[in-house]
C-alpha cells in the first residue's frame, strides 16, 4: 500500500468518525486527520518504515493509530477500521473524492436518495440534480443544486481534492492574481502566503494577505476578478474564490500596523503554527493573525506587530525562514538563536545538468539551444563556471568508436566557445545512463573524454530496493561518476520514485565525495526536501541543477534553491555554491 492509499484511507476513516457522531468522536477525526496529512506529505514509504520496525519515527501518527498500520501491513486489513467503516453506507465514500463534498453533506444525500451502488453513485448524484430535486431538499436550494453538479463535472474532468499543483503553476497564479489586487488604491502591500511562501513542492492553494487600510474594499476588489469562476466565501477581512481553471484562490485583509502577525499566521504551516501556540499558551497568551492577547497589569491586551521579525522576537526568538516552517526543529533552534544560514539563489555560482542541442544523437532528448546561447545565458546570471551534460550518445545505435567520435565532436564545439569566453569556466560532462547492470552507457575510453559523468537512471525503474541500490552505487563507483541526477526518478504527480536504500547510499555518497543532485526541474524536484534533509544531516554532498534543454530554463534555478532551503542546506553543502578553485578541485579529484 503506498503511502497515498494510506492517506485516503485514514481520510475515509476520520470521514466515517464524522458520519457517526461528529461531537463524541471529535479527536479521533483531528488524530486521523493529522496522521493522513502526515502520510501524505512524507517521501519514505510508511511501509518501509513498518518493516524496519520505524514506524514511531512518523511525525503527526499516533501510537494508536501506528498500531492499527502495523496490522495493516501485516495483515492486509483492520479488524477496527472494518467495524468503524462498516456503520457507514458504502455509497457514500466515492463522494468524498469530490471536492468540496464533506462527510456529512455526502451521507445526507445518500440517505435521502437511498443510492446504493458505489460504482454508479456519481451518476445517480448527477442525474438527480440534473433533474431539480436536490433544489427543494432542506438546507440545499438551487444555488447548492448548481454547485454539486458543478463539482461532479470538474470532477469528471479529473479534479480530486488531492489535484495539487507544481510550484511554477501555482507561482504564475499568484502573480497575475497580486498584479490584480495592486491595481486597487486600497492595496497597501500583497503577499503570496500559505505552503507557496513556504515553497512546498505541490500547492494546495494560493493563498493572499493585504494590508489596507479599507478591508471591504480590497475584498471587492477581490470577489470582482475578472477571471474568477466563483466565489466560495466572502466575509469582512477574508474570502475564497475559485478562478477559471477550477484552482482556489484564499484572502486575508488586515491593517498595515497587523502585518507582522498576519504574514507569520498565514505562511503557516499549521504544524508550526500549532507549535507555536503551545508555547504561547504555557506563558498565558493567545496568538492569531492580529497579534498576541497578553495580560499586562491585570488587563487582557492585544499586543500588534508590523513585521515577522518583531512577532517572532516577542516569542523570544530569531525570525525564522519561511521554507522551514514545518515544525522539524525550527523553533528549537530560533529559541536557542542557531539556525543555520541557508543556502541562496545568490550564492549559486554555476550550473551543470545542461542538454545543449548539440547534435551527439542520444537516445533521450537533445537540448533546443546552442552551447554559445547556454553559455552566453550563464555568464548573464553571473555564474563562473557551468558544466555540458548531454545525454550519451545512444548506445542502440552506436558502436563505441561512433560513441567516443560523437563525445570528441562535442568537446572540440564547448572547446571553441570556451576560447572566447574566458570569464566562464566550462566543463566537459556527459549526462550517461546506468545501465540495470549497473555498467555505465559508455566505456572507460569515451568516459576519458570527460571532466565528469552526470549519471542517471532513465530505464527498468521497478527493481526490489537492494538490486536497485547496489546498480546505483555501481554506477557512481566510476572514477569520473561524480554526480548522480534526479536521484528517486519521481516525476510529481505521475509516478514515485524508485526504491532506494537512502542509509546506504549516503553512506557510500559521503566516503567517496559523490554529490547527489537537487534537480530543479519543476515536475522533478528530486531530490525532495525531506530526503534533503536527511542527506545534509548525514554530510552529504549536494548539487542543484536545472537539467535546462533551453537556455530560459536556466531561470529554474529558484526552485531548487527552494528545495535545498526546505532540506535545511548551507553552502557547505552545495558544492555548486563554491568558488571555481575549491569546486574545480573537488570535480576533477579520483577517489
Ligand atoms: P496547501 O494549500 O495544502 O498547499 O497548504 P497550506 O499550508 O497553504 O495550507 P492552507 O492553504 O490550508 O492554509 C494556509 C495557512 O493558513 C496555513 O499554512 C496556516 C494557516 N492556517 C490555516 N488553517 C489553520 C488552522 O486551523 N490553524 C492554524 N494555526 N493555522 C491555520
Ligand atoms: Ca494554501
Ligand atoms: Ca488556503
Ligand atoms: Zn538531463
């Protein structure tokens, strides 16, 4: 069971919590709640972790609920999760998928409707709607009628309420949507808030915060988007909207003098938040978007911020970066004024994993730009030295003697641009497959060519975890293999990655000063954060690319800077934030 079937498992079971009795069962429905948000968000496998007997180290499970995911894996099933589901009708769990269809509203339309069938109940909901009888149900009207069958049509479209998006799309949401709001004279400053600040590899939602001096008149403003499709809520300081494209869009108005407050509220995560409000409460305050309730001479008193850094200091601690926001230690480390220095988009000074168009017939695909527009777009962004890293020639189609002529060809074309641009350093890389033997694509005279080998898993990506580690760790044992690329082959929203033994590989990485790569490409972005984080605890060396197959794409940059932020990465860390001695000195160095 993968860890998204969990998810939606403990979801169905919180939902049946719910249908029951709301009231009686209210922490049960937040435990499972917590625990599939937390199943969700994690990279390693619950199931890894039961049989290496970790399960306890999932944050946000509880002991119980750990309890009945080691009879699941163990047994397949759940004799309590069987009873509790058992209570609700069957027909009822298909709705739930349907976004903005809670619990309660989904049970009450079975019940009246008496649908029976799991596998038709859509339909049955579509057709009674289309017919006008959900209109005169008690509590529902036509304008509820007219949202359920809409809901039903996008889903149809494939919208599920776990449709998140990848951070580029998101962004570009969030841009034209503040572009907008400038435009009011009541808009003082906008800000894109919630997971997007936090620049979490998929978003939920965009969320927006403005300060303004006229609350109602920027929510106006807001509800009158001229591409939005609807409005969800609309309230004195905040609103929701779903814009054409069926994407959510939230609010949240305050006055200028509260903008600290309402910034550090709505970045979230609620996980840090929650945190931070324990805190709080253990001095006798209360936190919220408008500031912190403190007794001061007896009185109750609100006491307001303007900035985060004003906020988060009268909690005793040092403002804390919004990428790492999740509660896996921040607040420790700001109580005790030791965060680390993450690393920044400026401190990065080259980039590596680039596909020129540079005809060397690769199996994969070829880059679209030439290797002089590459280089003239590097040396705009500053960078002091970039590495090729075209994919190999196929070896299909080429005897190693074509190979090794197809490398050289190459190398004479970076050689050309290199003589006329000597402010940038350009290295000789190819981007080459490890093959499922754990061989490398092309032999040790073609691999001579090189200054260093990118290599990667593109082919047989369903191996047991033990072979595929051992064909990684083969492949990056060649001398010249200095950098593994997009190290778990997920691609966001399509497929996980494949198995690895992250323990060992680390290990392996570390002794022999591999880096792994945080590839920046947004469907990619993989390294994740989490993995990340375990390999800058463990001293591993890490390297953002952009696999740009244009020269724009280079821009990609940003998004893994985001990830190494979230990953807790320093420039120690990063090798590609070194200066070209020390980074030149690590690539060409043979252990
Ligand atoms: P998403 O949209 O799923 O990618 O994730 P977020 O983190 O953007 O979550 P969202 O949109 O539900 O809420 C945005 C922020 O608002 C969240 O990060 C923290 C704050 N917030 C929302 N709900 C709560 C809550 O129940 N308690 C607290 N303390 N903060 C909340
Ligand atoms: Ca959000
Ligand atoms: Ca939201
Ligand atoms: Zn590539």
């Amino acid at each position: 069971m993968t860890n998204q079937e969990i998810s939606h498992l403990l979801r169905t079971i919180a939902a049946s919590y719910a249908i029951k009795d709301e009231k009686k069962h209210y922490f049960q429905i937040i435990a499972y709640q917590k625990a599939a948000d937390a199943i969700e968000k994690t990279t390693t496998e619950a199931k890894d972790l039961y049989k290496e007997d970790k399960l306890a180290t999932l944050p946000g499970v509880g002991p119980s609920i750990q309890a009945h995911l080691s009879e699941l894996f163990r047994t397949g099933k759940v004799k309590h999760f069987e009873t509790v589901l058992k209570e609700v009708p069957p027909a009822v769990f298909p709705l739930l998928d349907i976004p903005s269809f809670g619990p309660k509203k989904a049970f009450k339309l079975v019940s009246v409707f008496k649908f029976t069938n799991p596998k038709t109940v859509i339909d049955d909901l579509a057709k009674i709607a289309e017919s006008g009888k959900i209109a005169d149900l008690e509590g529902f009207g036509e304008k509820s009628q007219a949202d359920i069958l809409r809901a039903v049509q996008e889903y149809r479209l494939g919208k599920t309420k776990s449709g998140r998006m990848v951070l580029p799309y998101a962004n570009e949401l969030a841009e034209k949507m503040l572009t907008y709001l400038r435009k009011s004279k009541y808009v003082k400053d906008a800000y894109a808030m919630g997971s997007l600040r936090r620049r979490r590899d998929t978003i939920g939602d965009v969320d927006l915060a403005v300060t303004s001096g006229k609350l109602d008149e920027v929510i106006k403003h807001f509800v009158a988007y001229p591409y939005k499709d609807r409005v969800i809520e609309k309230g004195p300081q905040t609103s929701s909207i779903i814009i054409s494209g069926g994407k959510q869009i939230d609010i949240m108005v305050l006055k200028p003098e509260l903008a600290g407050s309402l910034l550090q509220h709505f970045t979230g995560s609620k996980a840090h938040n929650i945190k931070l409000r324990e805190l709080a409460l253990k001095k006798g305050w209360s936190l919220s978007e408008k500031g912190i309730k403190q007794t001061y001479q007896g009185k109750k008193v609100m006491k307001t911020y303007d900035t985060e850094e004003k906020f988060y200091k009268a909690l005793s601690m040092d403002w804390i970066p919004p990428e790492i926001r999740e509660d896996t230690g921040e607040i420790e480390r700001a109580l005790k004024h030791d965060l680390p220095p993450l690393i920044e988009l400026k401190d990065i000074k080259g980039d590596f994993h680039l596909h020129s168009n540079f005809p060397i017939e690769p199996s994969h695909d070829l880059g679209a730009d030439t290797i002089k527009t590459m280089v003239d777009t590097a040396k705009q962004r500053g960078y002091s030295y970039m590495g090729f890293s075209e994919h190999n020639p196929s070896t299909g189609n080429h005897t190693a003697q074509q190979i090794y002529t197809l490398t050289q060809k190459r190398n004479n074309e970076i050689e050309k641009v290199q003589k006329s641009n000597k402010s940038i350093r350009i290295f000789k890389l190819l981007e080459t497959d490890i093959q499922p033997s754990g061989d490398l694509a092309i032999d040790e005279k073609a691999l001579s060519l090189l200054d260093a080998a990118i290599v990667s898993i593109h082919s047989v990506f369903s191996m047991p975890k033990e072979q595929m580690t051992k064909r990684i760790i083969k492949g990056l044992s060649r001398p010249k293999a200095k950098i593994l690329a997009h190290p778990t082959g997920r691609i966001i929203n399509e497929r996980s990655g494949y198995e690895v033994d992250w323990e060992e590989l680390f290990a392996f990485a570390k002794s022999h000063k591999k880096a792994l790569e945080i590839n920046a490409w947004p469907t990619r972005l993989d390294l994740p954060d989490e993995i990340v984080r375990k390999a800058v605890e463990k001293g591993v060396l890490l390297i953002i690319d952009t696999d740009s197959h244009t020269a724009s794409q280079m821009d990609l940059m940003q998004y893994g800077v985001s990830v190494a932020r979230r990953g807790w990465a320093t420039k120690a860390n990063i090798v590609n934030s070194w200066p070209l001695d020390t980074f030149t000195s690590w690539l060409l160095n043979r252990e």
